[in-house]
C-alpha cells in the first residue's frame, strides 16, 4: 500500500489553529458590522452551474475565460465552484421571489471563494470572502452605504495604510459613448499594448486601462476618461456618492483606471488598496450591478455591494486588534482519591462555561504544573489524596503564584465571579 505523506493542492491552504484568532476577530468584526448596518446573513451554495457566472461576471472577463474550476456532473451539466457570491445571491433573489416581500433587501455571507489564479502571497486558488449585497435602493445613498460599511469594518480591524479608491462607470450608454473615444484613442497606440489588451481592444476595451503590463500603463497614461464622459444623471449620481463619502467622514481619492474585472458593474465602483499588500493590494473591491437582477430573469432591481477578501485583512491585521484568548482554568487531579474528584470538577466547570483543561497523561503534580505552564492557565485546581480527604483544593493563581484553599463545592463559583463568566 503506498503510504507516502498526500500534499495539499497548491494556493490552497490549511487555516491552523493558530491562526484562528485571528478568523475569529476578522469574522466577528464582520458579522457584527453587518448587522449593525441592517444586512441579514445569507447562505448560497458554493457550486452553481455554470452559465450563472458566464452569464454575469461576462464571457470575456479573464474569471470566465481561465480561472474558474468547472466541471461536468455526472449527468454532463457543466458546473462552476464559485469565484465569488454576487452571483449566486442575485440567483437566490430571483428564484426566491425576494422582492415579493419587500424588494429592498440587504444580505452579507462570508464564505470561500475559487480561483485558478497563479498563487503567490495574497492571492489563492481557494480563499474567504465577506461581502453584502443590497437590493432595490437606485439612490447613492445605498452606493455610501455599503462602502462606508466596507471602510468601517477595515478600519474596526485598524488595518494600516488604507485608501478608497472610486470612480464610475456611468450607465450603458454612457460606457458604449465612452467606448467609442477609447478606441479612437488606442487605436494608434495599439501596437505598443500586450498581446492581451490587443485581443481585449475587440472583445472589452475598457479592461486595458486596467492591465498591469508597464507598456500598457504607459500607452494608456493619457487615455480620456470615462468620468469626463457621464451623463448628466450618471455623474449627478457620482457626485452626490462622493459628497455622501465627505459628509460622513471617509477619504477617497478618484481612480479612472477602476474598471473592475467583472462586466455587471454600472455608475459606482470602489475598490480600497494598501500600501502594505504588495502587489495584490486590493482588500476589498465592489460596485453597483442595476442590471444584474434582470439578466437572470428577475424585475428592474437597482443593486450595490462589495466583497473583501479575508486572507488579505488577516495578512495585515495588527495584533492589537486580536481579542485576548479565554483565561483557561487547569484542573490537577492526581492521586488514587485526587484524579476522580478533579475529574468531576473539570466537567463541573466546562458546564458553567469555563474554558478548562487537564492532562490525562500526567499522573505527578509536577508532570501536570508543567503542562499548566506550556498552555498559559490563568489558575490551576490542585487536587491529590490530602485534599480530597478534606474535601478541599489548592487554587494557585498562575500570575502572582497565590494559592488559596477552597471547598471543592466552591470552586466552580468562585472561579465564574473572579473570571466574570455569567
Ligand atoms: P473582486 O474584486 O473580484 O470582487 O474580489 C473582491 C476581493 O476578493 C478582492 O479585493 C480581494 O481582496 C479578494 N480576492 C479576489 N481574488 C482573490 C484571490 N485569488 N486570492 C485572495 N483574495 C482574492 C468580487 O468578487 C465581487 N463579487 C465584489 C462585489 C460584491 N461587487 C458587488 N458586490
């Protein structure tokens, strides 16, 4: 049989338990602010079929061209594991009749997402995201919403070295306007653009002001820009996004390169970097989608949301925003009398809530202080034959080393009111 040690796939990673605190805050920060802002947690699926994803992020977008995992079910239909949720959250307005009830809707979810990216620090094949959506508010009050709700949450995290970056892309019509004086501008310079934005200058212009490649940057410097382009209602719409931003205290700086690498984007998108990422530097990233909700078959529903990927925020989340760790009570019962007692002690404080812990390896005091040591117990409930005869224990206080006797029918009380544990 072979037994040689089975890798994990590559950028896609193990999240240890040390690790976790550092989930937990982010996660906790998350859910918290979510409901807060009023945005219900939903749950969608993380395999769709694929035509969802073709059908919203766009054929010609590089997710949909080569990065999304897909496969034939056993009955051949053609499945995606997700490369984000707006999708699949737009699919379960739809199909759930949400509107029906009241189109406007918020939700948030907080999952793992699917990219056949090429791996590198800050970017995975499997990661987390956190993200809301919000349904059925056309005015830019719904737009300042969610992205001060996105500013809010990195900012609760203290994140270092943040900025929002914002731009529009007007409406339909303004993007195929605009287009057309992109085309005229890079036509000339066309020679001088990636092999990539070439082909992309046929099939999605807009996406070569986005490209990385430093000939593109530079071909591209002087490129007009869509927000010179809006019309009157699309920058009205912009302008009251960026006077809601000012009046409620969030910074932004301006950014007509932000085209964004999913085609439902319409107006508003915003996407907040870091100074301290490296070259993945996007936190979190979103836009209103207003015609995402009737290209998959629902009614007219404006829409605005964001995503923030969550290994990213773990890469930079200071320690002092990590909650201190749960103070651990260790329970030392040794001895033929000692063990039973200690024993029942342990299960009595684990059932008032108290994060408690022993060792049953160790049968010496010494052997169970040692272990009380290595995991840093706030006390430790010494209990052998001697005290059990007297239906006592022994509570050292691992920080000034005091140690008290108490009954064992105290223990458990105490240790909640000192703890503070309700
Ligand atoms: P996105 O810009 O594709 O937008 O992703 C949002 C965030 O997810 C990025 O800013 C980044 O932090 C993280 N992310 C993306 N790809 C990776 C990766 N391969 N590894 C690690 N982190 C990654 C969306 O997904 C839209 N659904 C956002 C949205 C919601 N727009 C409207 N509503």
């Amino acid at each position: 049989m072979d037994k040689s040690p089975i890798r994990n796939i590559k950028g896609v990673k193990d999240i240890l338990p040390d690790e976790m605190l550092r989930w937990e805050a982010i996660e906790g920060a998350a859910r918290r602010l979510a409901r807060v802002y009023g945005f219900a947690e939903i749950r969608v699926p993380i395999f769709e079929v694929t035509e969802l994803f073709a059908r919203t992020i766009g054929a010609t977008t590089d997710i949909v061209e080569k990065e999304m995992y897909t496969f034939p079910d056993r009955d051949g239909k053609l499945l995606t594991l997700r490369p984000e949720a707006t999708a699949g959250v737009v699919r379960a307005y739809v199909e759930h009749n949400l509107a029906a009830s009241s189109p406007l809707q918020k939700f948030y979810y907080i999952g793992p997402m699917f990219r056949h990216e090429r791996p590198q620090a800050g970017r995975l094949r499997q990661f987390h995201q956190f993200g809301v959506e919000s349904f059925g508010i056309a005015s830019p009050r719904a737009d300042v919403e969610v992205m001060v709700l996105l500013w809010r949450f990195l900012s609760a995290l203290r994140l270092p070295d943040l900025t929002m970056e914002v731009n529009s892309l007007g409406d339909a019509a303004d993007r195929s306007a605009y287009k057309a004086v992109l085309l005229s501008f890079l036509t000339p310079r066309e020679t001088q653009l990636c092999g990539n934005c070439r082909r992309r200058m046929t099939t999605n212009p807009l996406r070569i002001l986005d490209c990385k490649v430093p000939e593109c940057r530079a071909a591209t410097k002087d490129a007009p820009a869509l927000t010179d382009h809006l019309s009157p209602v699309s920058r009205r719409h912009f302008e009251d996004v960026l006077d809601g931003l000012r009046s409620l205290g969030v910074a932004y700086v301006l950014n007509s390169r932000l085209v964004r690498g999913l085609d439902y984007y319409t107006l508003t998108t915003f996407e907040v970097t870091s100074g301290r990422l490296g070259a993945q530097n996007a936190v979190g990233a979103g836009g209103r989608y207003d015609g995402l909700v009737e290209a998959l078959g629902g009614p007219p529903t404006p829409a605005v949301g964001f995503a923030v990927g969550l290994e990213r925020v773990s890469l930079m989340l200071p320690e002092a925003a990590l909650p201190p760790r749960a103070p651990l009570v260790f329970v030392a019962g040794f001895g033929l009398e000692g063990a039973p007692v200690g024993r029942i002690l342990l299960e009595e404080l684990r059932m008032r809530g108290i994060c408690s812990e022993t060792d049953y390896r160790a049968t010496s005091l010494k052997a169970l202080l040692r272990q009380a040591d290595r995991l840093g117990a706030a006390y430790v409930v010494i209990i052998g034959d001697d005290e059990a005869g007297k239906g006592e224990v022994l509570l050292r206080n691992m920080q000034t080393k005091e140690q008290e006797a108490l009954r064992v029918s105290a223990v458990s009380g105490t240790l909640a009111t000192r703890l503070q544990i309700r």
